[in-house]
C-alpha cells in the first residue's frame, strides 16, 4: 500500500494526490486512489460522488474507511493550517506524504477540534 501511494503521489507530480484507505481491525489495508478535481501544488479536493462510490467498494471488501491520505510536493509531510481547518473526519488517520522526484517520506496524523496528534506507522 505505500509504495501505491508513493507512486500515485510520484506520478501527480507536481501536483497534491490524495485518495482514502480502507481496512479492518484497526490494520489500514487498501488503498483508493482519488481524482483531486482542484489540481494543484497547494491543495486538494475530492469528488463526493467519487467518496461515495468508493465507499460502497469498501463495504464490498467488508473493509470501512479509515484514513485520508494527501501528498505535499516539494513540503514537509507535517497538516497545514488548510490540511487543519478541513479535518471533518476526526476518527480517521490522516496520512500525509512530502513527496519530491528526489525524495519521500510518509507521516500519519489523527486530527481532533484543531488538536494534531502524530501516529506512528507500523508495516506489516
């Protein structure tokens, strides 16, 4: 799943990626790789149409959303005041990737009432 989301970050390039993970038993397990419809190297927004029928995907797989995963091309994989300000969801990991040609590296956040709270990420 990360080297997924490292490549669809790589890709994006050098634009945000984002996308929603899925999982069961707390284990974060499948990747889902979004359409960001306000490209940018700055932002990020998602489809809710596209959120919905992802969601109903991960039913399918008897998985539930758990996390919400975005790079920062060229920036530090640390929430910015915008990443901050619109975390509505604060039950799920926020993974943020600071992604660059040369280089990466994946943090994972949860985010409560403005409150930001690292997460360490174990691989499995």
């Amino acid at each position: 799943m990360y080297e997924e989301m490292m490549r669809n970050g790589r890709r994006l390039l050098p634009n945000e990626a984002c996308g929603l993970i899925s999982g069961r038993f707390n284990k974060c397990m499948t990747f889902w790789p979004m359409v960001n419809i306000e490209p940018s190297p700055f932002s990020f927004a998602m489809d809710v149409n596209e959120q919905d029928q992802v969601e109903k995907k991960m039913k399918q797989k008897n998985q539930r959303f758990m996390g919400i995963f975005h790079t920062h091309p060229f920036g530090q994989a640390v929430p910015s005041k915008d990443d901050i300000r619109s975390s509505f969801y604060p039950d799920v990991y926020y993974f943020i990737a600071a992604i660059s040609k040369r280089s990466e590296e994946l943090r994972c956040y949860k985010i409560k009432n403005g409150a930001v709270l690292p997460v360490e990420i174990v691989y499995y």
